[in-house]
C-alpha cells in the first residue's frame, strides 16, 4: 500500500466518490483509476444513477434490476468500496431538481475530497446528463437553504471534480475527447478486466443491442488506445479537471497529488 502524501492537506483519510450512470459504466472508464486509489489506502465510495432496468430484451424489469444490483455491489466489494444505490431508471437521466438534489445529499453526506464523473462530451445523453447532476449537485454543497433530498445539512469541505473520457473515446458528432491528463493503470488491467467482468448479464446484451463485441476486450482496447495517446504507458484511462470555481482552491488538486506516480500530461 502506498503511502499518501502530506500535502494532500486533508485531516482525514481522503475519500473519492464514483458517480457512474449505468452499472459497468465506472468499471469501463474509471475502474483502473479507482483500483489504482485502494491501493493508495483511500476511502472509495461507488455510484450508479441509473438502476440499468432496460439492459435487457429476455428478463423483466424487475429481474433485470436485481441482477444489475447485484453485480454492482459484486463490482464495488471487489474494489474495496461502499456501494450506494442507484436513483433513477434507464432513459430517464434527466437534469431535474429532484435527482439533483438526491445527489447533492449523497454528497453532503459522503463529504468527498475526489468526485470522478462521466465526461460531458460523451455518445449517449444519460452521460452527459448524469456529468451536470454531479457537478451542479457538489456545486450546491455549502449552500445552507438548498434542501437536499433527503435533508442533509450543507458542508464545506473542498472538493475537486475530474471527467473521465467518453466511451469509445468520441462524443456525440463522432469527434474525438482528449484528456488533460493521463493514469497508467496497466499494473491494474487485470483487475480492472475482472471487476468489469462481474457484470454479466451485459456482455451478450451489448453485442446484440450496440454492436459492442467482445466485452472485456473493447475495455482493453480503449485502455490501449488512451494509453497510445499518453506517449508514456501501455494502458491508460484519461482525465479531465473540472473548472475549480466554486469547488475548491485553484490549487487543489488531490488526484494529482495522491496519484502522482502515474499520471503523465499529454503534450
């Protein structure tokens, strides 16, 4: 384990949330990431807006949604981290007060020093929208009269929000994402291959439905191409840092500091 540097400036044991839309959707583009950080001895706590109740074309609703639960918390015990239940359905990923304010609770009471969120710029809407919650939710953190759902008391604590690049590396109008920075998790890729494969019940239902094909080997091809990209490490996730207005001092930056062995800057 990894010893974490003193200049994180946090009291406490660092905690990083993982805010992911459907389930295997951390496992995909954040899942090296997050592995790389249990071993740093940081406190995870993992995510998935959506319940993933449409990912299939045999079961029904409710099977389909148990078995993805189950698969989440298969996936965040293997990571080392505490699971939180999902809070909205598939295609109904919307930027609304509501599922704002069930997420900024979720903050509050979690207090994150690292919010990892899906990129902005992404191929699917349920993507992009669960990037606006996450970031207008840890916004409203410290604002004392913003009631949370359910009511959480306002926190101040500093956090710092990062963006993981879009599935398939291209956003909606098939243009290529490029990260500010990059993680080498190839010491981690068999792990991460692992943790992705807890969910099962996704493998044939994205080749038939997406046109996927080989489930694991399309994360590890995308892993490849990222880690390609950084010039530095066979596989690799990338990172974009959210504007720090408003969340954090310019400065801050705790997945740089606590990572800093492995991340690279593109050039």
């Amino acid at each position: 384990m990894r010893t974490i540097r003193s200049t994180m400036q946090i009291k406490r044991c660092p905690r990083v949330l993982a805010l992911g839309c459907h389930p295997d959707d951390i496992e995909f583009m954040m899942g090296g990431t997050l592995l790389l950080l249990h071993e740093a001895g940081v406190e995870l706590h993992y995510c998935n807006l959506s319940n993933g109740c449409l990912g299939t074309n045999t079961l029904s609703r409710q099977e389909i949604i148990q078995i993805r639960e189950k698969e989440g918390r298969a996936a965040a015990a293997f990571l080392g981290a505490t699971f939180h239940p999902s809070m909205a359905e598939d295609l109904e990923i919307f930027y609304e007060s509501t599922l704002i304010r069930k997420v900024a609770a979720l903050i509050r009471r979690v207090e994150p020093d690292i919010l990892l969120l899906p990129s902005t710029d992404d191929y699917m809407e349920d993507h992009m929208n669960t990037a606006r919650i996450g970031v207008t939710a840890a916004f409203s953190r410290s604002m004392q009269l913003y009631e949370t759902i359910p009511a959480i008391p306002a926190s101040d604590h500093q956090i710092s929000l990062y963006h993981a690049l879009p599935y398939g590396l291209k956003n909606g109008m098939n243009i290529p994402v490029f990260p500010e920075f990059f993680v080498n998790i190839t010491s981690v890729i068999g792990s991460k291959e692992h943790m992705l494969g807890l969910h099962e019940s996704q493998r044939g239902w994205l080749d038939s439905t997406q046109q996927v094909g080989s489930y694991i080997q399309n994360m590890k091809r995308m892993a490849m191409e990222v880690g390609t990209l950084s010039q530095q490490f066979t596989f690799s996730e990338g990172w974009r840092r959210h504007n720090p207005l408003g969340f954090s001092e310019p400065t801050y930056d705790p997945l740089g500091v606590i990572l800093d062995f492995c991340i690279g800057k593109w050039k």
